[in-house]
C-alpha cells in the first residue's frame, strides 16, 4: 500500500473531514444526517493523514506526483 495523495489532496481531505466533524456534532447526535457527517468525517480525515484512497487505487488515479 502506497501512498496515491498529493499534499494538497491530503490537505484539503483533512481539512473536510474537520469541517464534516464539526458540523455533525452542531447537527446532533443521533440523527441520520449526523451519522452521515461524522463517517464522512472519519473516511475523510483518515485517508488524509495515511495518505492512501482505495477508491483512487480502484479508478487508476494518482495526485501524489511520485510514480513508483
């Protein structure tokens, strides 16, 4: 498993992740739409700080720059 991210693809999913953390917690917990968020949240900020999308594994798609 590589890394297939880029730094600003990395930031700008950390970043999303936060802003989806923090607005399923203003939502309130326990309604479908802040379960939503907060997975959103999760996906987002971990594949931001790893560094690798599986999905972008799937589809072929690169933005890390680095080719391997």
């Amino acid at each position: 498993m590589g890394t297939n991210e880029g730094v600003i693809d990395r930031g700008l999913r950390i970043t999303i992740g936060l802003v989806a953390l923090v607005a399923g917690l203003a939502v309130g917990l326990g309604s479908v739409l802040s379960t939503v968020l907060l997975v959103v949240a999760a996906i987002m900020f971990l594949t931001g700080v790893v560094g690798f999308c599986p999905l972008y594994r799937i589809f072929g798609i690169n933005t890390c720059g680095v080719r391997r």
